[in-house]
C-alpha cells in the first residue's frame, strides 16, 4: 500500500501561478520583437538595475574579471570542466554516422551535424550558476556547435567573474551581461546588434521557462526545466539525517522545489520531519529550503520494493537519489527520472556541479518522455538516400501501386517516371 504521510502544493495551485508567469511573458516577448534593442536596454534597467554601453563582454573585460579571482577557482572551474568534457567526448564518440545497403543498388544513410548557433542562458540572482556554464557552453562546444552566445545576468550590478571565467574557459563565442526574460529573448529573435541563434539552451527561473515554451518552434530549446525537483527512495539500510540533507540541499533551490522522501522504512518516514525541523536551524538557506518543504515537500511511505519503483515511475523527478540495500535493483526497473544517483556515497550536488554528467535536466513529469540535455541535443541526425538505376526501376513499381493506394498522383509519377525511364518491365 502506498500512504501520503505528507502532502505539498496542489494541482490548481501550480496551474495558477503558471498563468500568471505566461500572462508576463507573452507581453515581454511582443516588446522586443517589437522594439528590439530598446526594449532589452529598457528591460534590463527595470529589473537588474544594469544599462552598461555594451551588454557584450569584450576580451579585455574578460580578462581583466578572470584576473580577480584566486587561482584555486580557475583550478576548481578546469578540474569540473574536465570531467563534463570527457563524457560529453564519450557521449559524442557513441553517435556514429552510418550507411548501409538494405537492397541491392539502395544506399541509406545518417549523417550527425552540429547545430550551427546555440544561446546558452546561465542563471543568476540568488545563486550564480557557475556550472551551468559546463553544462550548456562545453557540451555544445564538444558537440562542434560553431557559433555559441551565453548570456548571464549582472549581480547586483556587478558582473560574476567566476560565471563569465567558466564561460570564457568553455569556449563561449560571445559573452552578454543580460538576463532573465529578455536575455533568452534577444538571443533568440535577435536585434539590432545581435544575430539570432537556432538553439536556447540552460536552466533558469520560471520566466526564463515559460519564454524558451514561448519561443520554442522559431527556435529549438533543450528541454522546459521548472523548479529544481528531488526525489530520494530510501529503505532501512538508509537514516534520516542523510536523507534530510539531501532533500534540503536541493529545496534550497527555490521555495517552489519540490523534494520527496519515497520509502519502505517507517522509521524514516517518521523521522524525518523533525530531522528536517533540525537542520533548518543551522542551514543558511534555510529561509527557501524550510518554504520549499513546508509546501512542496512530501513523504510516501511503501510496503515493497515494488511500490517504490512504480511510485518512483510515476513521480518522474528530475533528480533520484537511491539509497538502499541494492541501488542498482533501481537501475535496472526504474524508466522515468532526469538522472539517477545509487548509493549513500553519491549525491545531487556532484551531478550539479562536477562529477560529469550534466545537470540541465527533465521536469515537471517530463522524465516520462525525454531525457535531459547532452552532446546528443546539439546535433541533428539527419538522413539521405542513393539509389541505383536498376534499384530505382524495381522501388518505383512497389511506390507507384503504394501512391495509387493513398491518391498521390503527382506522388506515383515520380515513381512512374524512374520506372519508365531506368528500365522497369513497364518501360516503353
């Protein structure tokens, strides 16, 4: 039997508040497709207090934030990158392009080719998003993507040299000091000092998701990420104070983060509130960490391990922590999450900032039908076809009878045509 012990938002709620961001949005994205420039200038003195002669960084201004930060930054910023390269390479090097003969005289084929321009937006505010820069600039860099903008938002006015570093270091083509809405905005329409891209990629408020669904169809868009979500399945072989830690270290996202202990263990389960009650007292987020799980955060406790994978399935968090007895038991039935962390030993917090894979990931219950975002995305598998003479007077009997089926005729005279030109038995 599967028991809420605690509840979190409900449906109509989160709808509410959807409607309102996408009210806001709407009238944003008119402007500047309507004003261009001026509206980004305009925006960007409204809500970040930021109206600088350029918004782009130029190589000295680049070089000149880089050269205030301590060495062991630029270390640490390199050593993450490290690792997000090697498995975007690894990813990369497992798409191949292919050809084969599936008859004799007919070639198929698949080519991968890079997306030619990428916007990648990396978040700041409350949080500067150092390693989204990682996730979003590196990866399409790996990918061969050409020309890559990244734009991320002033802190209180100052520029975030440790973001713009990892964006430089990643390989970014131009640098912007612009965020929210109209950052996304004026990557993906462009204006009149900025060529648009083809691609929006990168985490970001609810604002900056609901303008990348907005935009989505004139450009492509990774994936639509809400609010950072936690799910952590735990049996007995876990405790309550690990459990906690980890669900707070991901509620501090956002007071709108969902985190949700699913587990087997009545003890745990029972614990864990004032666990949780505990560490607030001493966590400095504690303030969006303790909003988050007071309306956002759930517990459900299961009988079996069974309940706790179709729970898990239907769930479909962005991030699943899995600390139990058998971690990969998980691994192998589990269909829906963005990622998955087995054991005690693993955590969230590597996935987000160093450990390789990368963080832009699935939800909202999107995990159900994608994955999140990797070389893979900047790449577009396209295919072609070569076809014989001898080949095409054979395929044009079968396409032209298959055409007269549906009422193609313009359809069944390319067919026809090769037919009787390239010798089939009803040549001429």
């Amino acid at each position: 039997m599967i028991r809420i012990l605690k509840h979190g938002a409900t449906d109509a709620e989160k709808s509410e508040a959807d409607r309102k961001v996408k009210q806001t949005v709407e009238a944003i994205l008119e402007d500047i497709a309507t004003r261009g420039d001026v509206a980004v200038r305009e925006l960007s003195a409204k809500f970040d207090k930021w109206e600088p002669d350029s918004f782009r960084l130029t190589s000295t201004q680049i070089d000149d934030l880089i050269a205030t930060l301590p060495e062991q930054v630029i270390t640490d910023i390199k050593f993450a990158q490290t690792q997000i390269r090697r498995f975007a390479q690894a990813q990369k090097a497992a798409l191949v392009d292919i050809e084969v003969e599936t008859l004799p005289g007919v070639r198929l084929g698949h080519k991968n080719i890079p997306v030619a321009s990428v916007g990648c937006y990396v978040p700041g505010g409350r949080y500067p998003m150092v390693a989204s820069a990682h996730m979003s600039v590196l990866t399409a860099k790996v990918a061969g993507v050409k020309r890559v903008a990244a734009c991320t938002p002033p802190l209180n006015g100052v520029p975030p040299a440790a973001t713009v570093a990892a964006m430089h270091l990643a390989g970014a083509d131009e640098i912007y000091l612009l965020g929210g809405i109209q950052a996304v905005a004026m990557m993906a329409l462009g204006t009149g000092s900025v060529p648009p891209v083809d691609m929006l990629v990168g985490p970001g408020n609810a604002f900056v998701a609901e303008a990348k669904r907005q935009l989505f169809g004139r450009v492509g868009i990774d994936l639509l990420a809400g609010p950072t979500e936690t799910l952590i399945i735990a049996d007995d072989t876990a405790d309550a104070e690990i459990c906690a830690t980890d669900l707070l270290g991901q509620a501090e996202h956002g007071p709108t983060s969902p985190a949700v202990l699913l587990t087997t263990s009545k003890r745990i389960a029972n614990g864990i509130e004032a666990e949780v009650q505990r560490q607030l007292k001493n966590l400095e987020t504690a303030p969006i960490a303790g909003a988050a799980w007071r309306d956002y955060g759930q517990v459900i406790l299961c009988d079996t391990d069974e309940e706790l994978v179709s729970e898990a399935d239907r769930i479909a968090s962005e991030h699943v922590q899995v600390m139990t007895k058998d971690p990969r038991w998980f691994l192998e039935r589990m269909t829906n999450y963005g990622a998955l962390f087995l054991g005690m030993e693993t955590n969230v917090a590597y996935g987000d900032k160093v450990i390789g894979t990368n963080h832009t990931l699935p939800t909202k219950r999107a995990a159900r039908y994608t994955g999140g975002l990797w070389v893979g995305k900047f790449l577009k598998t396209v295919t072609y076809q070569q076809v014989s003479p001898e080949a095409t007077a054979m395929i044009g009997e079968y396409c032209s009878r298959l055409c007269a089926i549906e009422n193609f005729a313009g359809h069944k005279e390319q067919a026809d045509l090769r037919v009787r030109r390239y010798g089939g038995k009803n040549a001429a």
